[in-house]
C-alpha cells in the first residue's frame, strides 16, 4: 500500500488556553483510503530539513482553503484577504519546494495555489462575474482542454464546487493549464514533466466515483 502524506492546518481552539490544533478535513482522508492509499498525516513544525519525511512517502497532497500570504508573490493583504496562517504558509512553502522533483504531488484549492507559487507564477484576486466563493456553497462549471489527465477522466465539461477568491495570476512556467472556469480563471494544471497536478476545485466533496477518478490517477503516478 502506497503512503501518501497529506499536510495538516492549524486551528486555534475556542476558550482561553489558546491550544492550536492540527487538522486535515476527514472527507480527503477517507477518499485517499477508499483509493488504496494509506493517509500519513503530516503536521506542521518548525523542522527545517523535511526530507526524512521523503523516504517513508510516495507521495505528498497540499489541501485546505485559507489564502496564502500575499508576500509570496510581492503584494499586501488587502481587506479582502481574510485570514492568514504565516505558520502554515512557510512550513508547506518549505515541505513543498524541498519535496518537488523527489515526489508526486498533488495539490488541492489551497495546494493548487501554492504549487503555482512555488514554481515561480503568481496569483492575483478574483474579478469575475462568476462566482467562486460566497457564503453558501457555490458551483460553476469547467471547460476542460483535449488530450489532458483531467480530460480523459471527466470528458470536456464538469461542474465542480468553488471556494476561492483568489485566482493564478502568471501560471509558472513548467505548468500546463488542463481546465479553466468559464471566465478563463485556471482551476487546474499539470506539470510538463514531473508527477505534479494540481485542482483549484476539492474532488474529495464530489460523488465518491468522481473523486476516486482523480485519487486514483494520482495513485497511478506513484
């Protein structure tokens, strides 16, 4: 059985002992075993070097929601930003840029994001008259581009959930778009050479025969 990590988020808890804890969303735990995949969960520290994480993975998942530190890609939280996690977003950035070339990678919303970063692109904030974040759930569909990964396991169109109000801005370099919302925002990639995917939208809320399609074309490049 392959052991996939999937890196942890922080949480403060509620109450006056501030106790921060690490969490990973049960849906993707459960969609990576349902694929044959054994979850390692991987929480965040202040460990510098990572790579004895390497030798025990296959393969590394960078998920979650909250929005990266503007200052990785040269520009100032705004009042649109929300949230921030310094901690996290310097640990994953760290794992990410030491593990790229060693592992496969997939990134999920949060993670698609930071694949992008890491590689060299940018995001920029979203301006769309489609919506792909609000209070509620939101959906939208996909255009997906012929003779991709994503193509041959969806078809042209798919309709997935969105909850992001950030977007790649210059898509790095080594990265090819695979599918793009209808306003031209990119919601996925692959990478020209190496085992790295990325989806902007989380498979593992999807139908469980939809998710597994994705997780188990991950588990394949492992």
């Amino acid at each position: 059985m392959k052991h996939i990590g999937i890196i942890c988020h922080t949480k403060p808890a509620s109450g006056p002992d501030r106790v921060i804890y690490n969490r990973v969303e049960d849906r993707l735990v459960q969609a990576v075993e349902r694929t044959g995949m054994l979850p390692v969960l991987i929480p965040i520290t202040s460990l510098q070097d990572l790579t004895d994480y390497f030798i025990r993975l296959d393969g590394l998942i960078f998920a979650g929601t909250t929005n990266i530190a503007p200052f990785y890609y040269g520009e100032e939280p705004t009042d649109k930003t929300g949230e921030l996690d310094l901690v996290s977003d310097q640990f994953e950035m760290t794992i990410l840029k030491q593990a790229i070339g060693q592992l496969p990678i997939l990134g999920i919303e949060r993670g698609f994001q930071l694949i992008n970063l890491a590689l060299g692109g940018t995001l920029s904030q979203i301006n769309s008259r489609i919506i792909h974040f609000g209070s509620g759930t939101t959906y939208h569909s996909l255009n997906i581009r012929k003779g991709t990964l994503l193509h041959g396991l969806y078809g042209a169109r798919l309709i997935v959930e969105s909850n992001h109000s950030y977007e790649l801005g210059d898509l790095a370099k080594d990265l090819k778009w695979t599918a793009k919302a209808p306003d031209g925002c990119i919601e996925a990639f692959e990478h020209t050479e190496l085992p790295i995917m990325g989806v902007q939208f989380p498979p593992h809320r999807m139908s469980d025969n939809y998710s597994d399609l994705l997780l188990t074309a991950f588990l394949d490049t492992l």
